[in-house]
C-alpha cells in the first residue's frame, strides 16, 4: 500500500471519528432534554451513550491507533519543535 492512500485511510477515519463525535454529542443532548423533560428517568440515555460510546470508541481507535513505535513517537516529537 503507498503511503499516499494510508495518508488518505487515516484522514478518512480521524473525519468519520470527528462527524460521529459531532452526532453523539447532538443526540445524546437531544436525549437528556426528552427524558427529563418526558420521562423524568434517564433509563433510555444510558443504553444510548452506552452502544454510541462503544461506537464511538472503535472510530477513535481507527482515527487515532495506539503506536509503541519509540523511534517514530520521538521523531515526531522533534519534528514538532522543530529540532
């Protein structure tokens, strides 16, 4: 795989991660208002923020993978600065 279209597969997944973010965060206020407004339990929220965290977690894992690469990690840490 070039390194072009895994630049392209990581910008895909940190945009999918951010739009969904973006509705998980929308709804789930949407819902706080309609139960504590309607139904006065929040029983209904908490199996919504449970399956979109779940959700959202595996889009943050694909956006932003765990990497133990140390020589990578400090490159990029020197890049940074600009040293």
């Amino acid at each position: 795989m070039h390194v072009r279209e895994k630049a392209e597969k990581r910008v895909d997944a940190k945009i999918r991660f951010q739009e969904n973010l973006f509705k998980f965060i929308v709804s789930n206020t949407i819902l706080v208002i309609v139960c504590f407004v309607f139904l006065g339990d929040f029983w209904l929220l908490k199996f919504a923020m449970l399956f979109g965290g779940i959700a959202l977690l595996k889009d943050l894992f694909d956006a932003y993978p765990i990497s133990y690469n140390r020589e990578r990690i400090v490159e990029n840490e020197l890049s940074k600065r600009g040293d």
